[in-house]
C-alpha cells in the first residue's frame, strides 16, 4: 500500500472526507480544460492564468470538485512526482511550471493521480 495513505489525504481542509472518485473526477475535469482549451506550458507561461493551479481553481467554480477534491488531487500529485522523482519535497505548482513541461506532462500526471484516487480512495 502507498506511504501517502497512511495519512489522511481524503479529509480535505475543511474537515469533511471526499471520496475517491470525488476526487478523481475533479482531476479528470482539470484535464479535460487543460485539453480542450489547449493549456499547453510551452505555449503560457508562469505569468499566464492558463497554469495547473488556476485549472483547479476554475473546474472547482464550475463546480466540478471543491477545495477538498484539489487538495486531495494535489497531495496525490505530489506523491506522485515525489515517488518518480525520488524528492523529499515536491510542489505541484513549482514542478507544472518548470520551462520544459509539456501539455502531456501534465496530462499524464492528471490520469495517474485520478486513477490513483479511484483506486485508493474511499467509497
């Protein structure tokens, strides 16, 4: 069983526990806009609203997740990148706005840590 599950990712800030196909469905919806609106880094940078961080943010308003779901679906990602990196520490933020990420770097990231979430995450 993954480290990152012994503690408790699913109970969001606001206290109240999100399931893991929540979660994974807030995460398929940042890629479905990163998508379709072509959010590609390469294309935005840094200084660009098109960024991982601010496609939490709009899904969430749109109201495909909540703050609970991206704070899930990010501590997944940095597991994630933490695992693939060997990193102690690992910002999902920092890492999706480093200059060589790819659209389809981020992309992948989003399927893994959805399935992840739905692998893992409560019913």
């Amino acid at each position: 069983m993954p480290e990152i599950l012994e503690k408790d990712i699913w109970s969001g800030l606001s206290g109240e526990p999100s399931t893991g196909e929540q979660v994974a469905a807030h995460l398929d919806a940042v890629a479905h806009l990163m998508r379709r609106d072509n959010w590609d880094p390469q294309l935005y940078g840094p200084a660009s609203d098109r960024r991982l961080e601010t496609a939490f943010r709009y899904t969430a308003d749109d109201g495909h997740g909540d703050p609970d779901t991206r704070w899930a679906g990010r501590q997944i990602i940095e597991h994630l990148l933490r695992s693939r990196l060997g990193a102690q520490y690992v910002n999902a933020w920092s890492w999706s706005e480093r200059p060589n990420r790819t659209l389809d770097d981020l992309l992948a990231v989003l399927a893994e840590a959805a399935a992840f979430a739905r692998a893992y995450g409560p019913r």
